[in-house]
C-alpha cells in the first residue's frame, strides 16, 4: 500500500517538527497556513498559503492530501468540518470543538468525575458579583487563548473597574490554584485502548509562557498514577486518534486537577524527541496515517528549555555538547515572548 499524504493546518514549529517526523517515515506532507513566513514550509514537501476560510485554498488542500491534522487547536470549526466530509481530520473536529472552549472543555472533564479547579462562565460585569467566591481568581477568554494570552488575574472584585475587558468575546473566571507545581502528560491514541504514554513531564511557567520542561517530574506515586488514569480516560472517551497533551495541576496539598488539554503535539513534548525512540511527533503521524504502532522505550532523562524572543541569539553562535540538542524555529523575526526555538539536554 502506498502511503498517504497528510495536510497538516498550522505552519509553525509543531508544524515544522510533524513534517520533519513525517518526512523520516516517508510521508508527503502539505503544509497550509495563514502566515506567508510559516517556518513548516521550510520542512514540507509543499506549502499553501491563505486564510483558513478561503475556499479555493481549502479545496487545494484537500485535492493533494489523503489525511488531514492540525497543529493548533484555534482553527474554525466549519473549515475543519467542512474537509472532514472529503477526506478524514484526525483528531475529529467535533473533539477540537469542545476543546478550543474552555468552558465546554471544563464541563466535559468534569462530567467523567475528573477533578479541574472551580470556574464559573461570566458574560457581563455584574456578573461578577455573584462568583466572588471564585476570587483570587483568572478570568480567561473562552476561546483563542494561548501562552496566557486573554487572561487577567482578579485579586478583588474592585480589580475588574481598573480593566477594560469586553465582556461580549465571552468570559470563564477560574479559581486561582495555589501551585505547587506543574505536569503534562502526552499520550497517543491509536484506536480503541491502543495507546502510546510518556512518563508525566514537570513544567515551569514564567508570565503564564512554558519555560522548562523535565523528566522524570519529582511527583508521588499517586499522582503519577492519578495522572496517568485520567490522560488515558480522556482520550479514550473522546476517542481520540493522534498525540494529545493533558496540562495538569499539583496544589500544596497536593491534589492533582486536569488544567487544560490539547488536542495536539504540546511544547512541554519537545524532549520525547531525543529522550523516546518515538517522539510525540512520530507518533502522532503514526497515528493519524494508520501506520503501525512501535512500543514506546525511554532513552534518557532530559530537560529543555524554551528559547524566547532574543534568548535565542547567544544559541545561534554556540558550541554544545553530544547531550545536547539545540533546535532553530527558523522564524523570520525575533518578537517579545514569541517562542523562537529549544535545546533538550539529556543526562
Ligand atoms: P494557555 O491556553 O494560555 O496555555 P492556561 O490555562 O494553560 O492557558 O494558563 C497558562 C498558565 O497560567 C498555566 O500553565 C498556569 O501556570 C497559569 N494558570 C492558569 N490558570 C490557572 C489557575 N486557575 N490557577 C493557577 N495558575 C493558573
Ligand atoms: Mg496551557
């Protein structure tokens, strides 16, 4: 059997990194994103630029791929739907649907029994009011959110005066956890109870941005256990088929809550590149083109750490070590807080 094309929607680094797995597995990939820099298509076979509701472009894609995927989770859902009735979107757009929502998404945790902080849906200022319970508390934008991006912390309900916030885009107010720390689980679906499960990853955050990730996370055997159960739910209720990441909270208690998931290839994943004979991006390929699944075998330990606006510009001219793994996202320009490229360490 010949293998399939994939179309893969998004051009950036996890863009970049599909195609490059892909492309080790001889797999054709077609790149389609709405910015004409994307840095996937330094790593596609072929790229189509255009917006993700332009017909004629959408049509393109689908005439040169077998399969499609994404590697972001803020794409229209009718865009996503529309070629899922041509040609297979995997993961199901009905699942990014509940996800890129963030109070659909908290409803569908909490209705498997598995534990999030407490939320509340705001749509106007007075509401406000009746959730103070809620406070220190985020208020996030329900939709389009990213590194923090729509989120504000309310200390008081006083703190809402001093902000601008249009209430119509749609608001949740979520319970501020006291962190103890953070974790992700990646974990590749293939079919009914086919799966593939990396060991829960330990992230730090600065200004809401992941700035490093570790493994092996220093956590309990209850809440590695814990952590693992409820990845492996979530995925198999919604039936996913692709890498999934779980971003999950351990409190001062350590009570351990589901944060948010991605239907995607996550950066805290980046290091299953050098420390897993399968990285997340393979295995996703593997997933979504039906190809054959390879039992998961750990390298090394590792960390990596992300490399943010100029940060990246000492790495350009540096020497590293054989335990060392620097990757260039390629991006045209150097911006604040955009995410310009990593290094993995293994030791
Ligand atoms: P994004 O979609 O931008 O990744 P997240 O909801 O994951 O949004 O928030 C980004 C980071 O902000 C989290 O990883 C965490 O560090 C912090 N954060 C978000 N929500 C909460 C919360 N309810 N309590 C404590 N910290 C939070
Ligand atoms: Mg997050």
């Amino acid at each position: 059997m010949s293998k399939p094309t994939l179309g893969i929607i998004g051009g950036g680094q996890l863009g970049s990194m599909l195609a490059t797995a892909a492309k080790r597995l001889e797999i054709k990939t077609v790149v389609f994103s709405d910015d004409m820099d994307a840095p996937a298509q330094k790593f596609s076979d072929e790229f189509i630029f255009g917006k993700y509701d332009d017909q004629n472009k959408i049509d393109k894609l689908v005439s040169k791929t077998d399969v499609i995927t994404f590697e972001f989770e803020n794409i229209p859902y009718e865009t996503l739907n529309q070629i899922n009735k041509i040609k297979p979107v995997l993961p199901k757009p009905s699942i990014n649907r509940i996800i890129q929502h963030r109070l659909a998404e908290k409803d569908f945790i909490n209705k498997l029994n598995i534990r999030t902080t407490r939320y509340a849906s705001v749509k106007n200022k007075s509401e406000m009011d009746t959730v103070q319970d809620l406070l220190p508390g985020l208020l996030k934008t329900v939709t389009l959110g990213y590194d923090g991006k729509g989120q504000h912390l309310i200390n008081s309900i006083e703190d809402i005066n001093e902000l601008d916030i249009d209430f119509s885009r749609g608001y949740i107010l979520e319970k501020l956890v006291k962190l103890k720390k953070e974790i992700s689980i990646i974990i590749t679906r293939f079919s009914d109870k086919k799966y593939e499960i990396y060991e829960p990853i330990e992230n730090v955050h600065e200004d809401q941005i992941l700035k490093n990730s570790r493994i092996p996370a220093d956590i309990n055997d209850k809440i590695l256990k814990q952590s693992r159960l409820w990845a492996m739910k979530l995925t198999e209720e919604l039936k996913y088929v692709g890498t999934l990441c779980v971003e999950f909270f351990i409190d001062r208690n350590e009570n351990l809550y589901v944060n948010e998931i991605a239907p995607r290839v996550h950066n805290s994943g980046h290091l299953t590149i050098n420390a897993y004979n399968i990285s997340q991006f393979e295995n996703h390929v593997r997933a979504v083109c039906g190809l054959e699944q390879i039992k998961l075998n750990k390298i090394s330990n590792a960390k990596m750490i992300n490399l943010i606006g100029s940060q990246i510009n000492v790495y350009r001219n540096k020497q590293f070590n054989s335990n060392e793994f620097f990757f260039d996202y390629l991006k045209k320009e150097i911006k604040h807080k955009r995410k310009m490229g990593h290094l993995t360490t293994l030791f």
